[in-house]
C-alpha cells in the first residue's frame, strides 16, 4: 500500500517536472523570439531590395579572392614566421582545461612541443590540398581545451584547439609532419595550423594545372552530400568546384598519398558559377542557407560561428575577407561609433549603414546589417547566447546557438536582461562595403 502510494506520487511529480519544463523552454523562447525574426520570403527580399547591387565590385574582388585562394601554391615555403606558428604554447602561463576538466600542466604541454617537431618547421615544404572538410587544431591533437568547463561562456563549445575548419578543395602548403605523422602543419590562403593527415593529399604541377582550369563554380546550398559512387562529404555553402564538361573536379589521393582528380555530379540549384551575382533574389536565397545553422566555435563541429558565417556569405559572391572578426573590419570603410551613445549608434546604424554590405563589430562578435523594419535595424549572425544578470548580479546566459535575424537589442523583453552588457551597449563600430 505505502509502494503504491508513493509510485503515484513519484508519477505525478514526474509528470508535473515535465510539464513545467516544457512550458518553461515554451515561455522562454516566446520571449526571446520578441527580438528574433523570423522573416517571411517577401519581407526578406523588401530589405534585400534597399541593398545596392553594385555594393562589390564582383569582377575585381572575385579574382582577389581566387588569387588569395591559390597563393600557397604559387609559394615555395610556410609565409608565417615560425614563432608565429608557435603562439598556441603561450598556454603555459595561463590555466587551461581538457576534456576531463583537468587542468593542462607542463607535461601535457611537453608532450605537445614535442610531437609538434617544429625542429622540422618549414623543411617538407609540400604542396597539399584537402580531401574532406578538417578542422585546423592549435596542437596536433583531437583534445579539446577550454578556459573553464564550468564558467558561464568558458565551457562547451569554446573549445580553444579549435581554430578553424577547412572546407574540401582546399589547396595548402605543408611545413612538415608531427612526430606521429599523424598531423601536418599547414597554411591555406586564409588560416593555418594542424590537420589530421588523413584529410589531405599532396599535389604535383601536373595536378595544380589540371585543377586550376579558370572554370570555378561555388556551393550555395548548405549541408548536401556528394558521391562518387560511394559516400564522400557533406559540402558546406561556399565550397570552390572547378568545372570541366558537366563536371566538378575533387581530389582523391593514392596509397602514396598523391592527389588525383576525380569527378562528380552536383545539382544545378546546389551550385553557381563563381562569383554567385549580387542580386536582389540572390542575396535571399543565399541568406537563408545560412539561417538556424547550429552554432560552431571556430567550425567546431562543421557548423559557423559568427565571423564564419559573414565570411562565407561574401565568399559566394566573390567577396574576400578575413577569417576572424576583428580583421574583417578592414575590409570595407570602418567607422569608430565606440563614443557614442546607445541610442546614437542606434540612429547611425539605421540611418547610415548599408542594407547586406555593412558588418557592426563588437570585441569577439561581428554581424551582418540587413536593413530596418518597424523602425528597428536587424542583424544576421551566429551568436551562441544573451548575457543576462539575476536580481543579485549574477552572470546568466540565455543560450540561442544558431544564426538568427535579430536587433541590436536582442533579448531585450526578458527579465532578466543586462542592459550593459547588451550588444548594442557593446558595439565599437561598422564596416561599410
């Protein structure tokens, strides 16, 4: 009797905990999506149609991007300077984590400098190119690092070894192989560090001419797989093809891990010639792709983060800019609003930025101005939460993790947001292309 008693309410509180969750992440993104859009195709293409076609010059900047693209094959060696390599070691003087909340201590970091056999640093000095999407890792390892997995914003995915991802197709040059030979240190056209050896193949002359046939195409679509005929990738938006005949050149690689050129099929309205134009409708369709992806720290995972996305976004219409945040507002006229007002960046920012040409930066974030609606300037970006702070000053975060169409003041209607540290309290100023 007393069993049945307490199952029942064991039951009950079960159901209750459920309920209450349920309606608690109900109410809560009915809040947050106050200040989250979710735009319609017709009001999409209204702002798209404030934006200036002639925004990029596609003509000039797309053979920049491609020139940028190719330039370590056109090199006979690593362009950065072997200290440069070296500044993931910098660790040593402050407290890191690994996966097991372990604290990072000397000999972790003797290891790494070890197996990174930088005695080696730009002596193999090898031509490459990727064969699958691969992060670029700070130390030649999978282990991720974190600043502190229980602070708020320091945990996952902040993984610190993750720096970038590289797409296929990617031409590289080689400085030399860790100890294992399991990595190779590289440099591409945009980032550099450690990738998996499995992920890539090394090119001769007679391959680099045959891909570089001045025919290239670019993904649009987000997330498809290709095959040939078995599987071989999920292709990211703003992947580089070239073209020959009705179809796109990939590298394969040998038991010798020499690249050759295989060959694929794409669907037509997966794809477009390089550059993708600037257009009204095609300024939507690209926007889109992009919108609800899942957020990635440094490609963490094959998904974007919020410099990666912008990155990506130009990439399809041949705009070249750098990887990381701060660098991509050199790309464009920058204006200093740090200075200003709330309410006057606001106004500038509506009144002045440009509808899909205009980056607004923040320290460590960065997003894309789309126009104005209800008097409000929306933004695109890939951010992973809100700050907020409780009724004792507490730090909080409400978690959004994806890209999202948003204002200046997102999170705004919740309780507990915290006004000082909103983004738009935070903005330092715009790049306009």
């Amino acid at each position: 009797m007393i069993k049945s008693f307490f199952s029942k309410r064991v039951k009950i509180l079960l159901v209750f905990i459920a309920l209450a969750s349920i309606l608690f992440y109900i109410f809560s993104d009915k809040k947050v999506t106050q200040t989250i859009f979710e735009l319609e195709d017709i009001e999409l293409l209204s702002l798209s149609k404030k934006a200036k076609n002639s925004a990029i010059d596609q003509e000039k900047e797309s053979k920049e991007f491609l020139k940028k693209y190719f330039l370590v094959w056109e090199q006979d060696n690593i362009s950065i300077s072997k200290e440069d390599a070296l500044w993931g070691f910098s660790i040593k003087d402050v407290t890191r984590y690994l996966e097991n909340f372990s604290k990072i201590d000397s000999e972790w970091l003797e290891k790494e400098k070890i197996n990174s056999n930088f005695e080696e640093f730009n002596t193999l000095n090898k031509k490459a190119i990727t064969i699958k999407n691969t992060n670029i890792r700070v130390f030649p390892t999978i282990s991720p690092i974190f600043k502190n997995p229980e602070t708020l914003g320091e945990g996952f995915p902040f993984d610190y070894n993750q720096n970038s991802l590289l797409k296929i197709n990617s031409p590289l040059m080689v400085s030399h192989l860790s100890k294992d030979r399991a990595w190779a240190f590289i440099e591409s056209g945009f980032v550099y560090g450690w990738v998996k050896i499995d992920d890539i193949a090394f090119v001769d002359d007679k391959f680099i001419n045959e891909f570089k046939n001045e025919n290239y195409f670019i993904t649009i679509k987000e997330d498809f797989a290709i095959y040939n005929p078995n599987f071989i990738e999920y292709i990211k938006a703003s992947t580089i093809f070239p073209k020959k005949e009705n179809r796109y050149l990939i590298a394969t690689k040998d038991r010798f891990m020499n690249a050759r050129i295989d060959f694929i099929d794409i669907k037509d309205d997966y794809i477009s010639s390089f550059p993708l134009e600037f257009n009204l409708e095609n300024r939507v369709i690209v926007l889109k792709e992009f919108l609800n992806e899942p957020y990635g720290w440094g490609g963490l995972l094959t998904n974007r983060d919020c410099s990666s996305f912008t990155q990506d976004y130009f990439s399809i219409f041949g705009k070249l800019i750098a990887r990381n945040s701060k660098a991509q507002t050199s790309f464009g006229e920058y204006i200093d609003l740090s200075d200003k007002s709330n309410e006057e960046k606001k106004r500038f920012i509506k009144n002045s930025a440009k509808p899909f040409s205009t980056l607004v930066y923040l320290q460590g974030h960065i997003m894309l101005y789309i126009g104005n609606l209800d008097g409000e300037p929306l933004l695109v970006h890939n951010i992973w939460s809100i700050k907020l702070k409780d009724k004792d000053n507490n730090e909080k975060r409400q978690i959004v993790g994806k890209t999202v169409i948003s204002t200046l003041e997102i999170g705004k209607e919740l309780e507990e947001y915290d006004s000082e540290n909103s983004i738009l309290s935070r903005v330092l100023g715009v790049t306009i292309f």
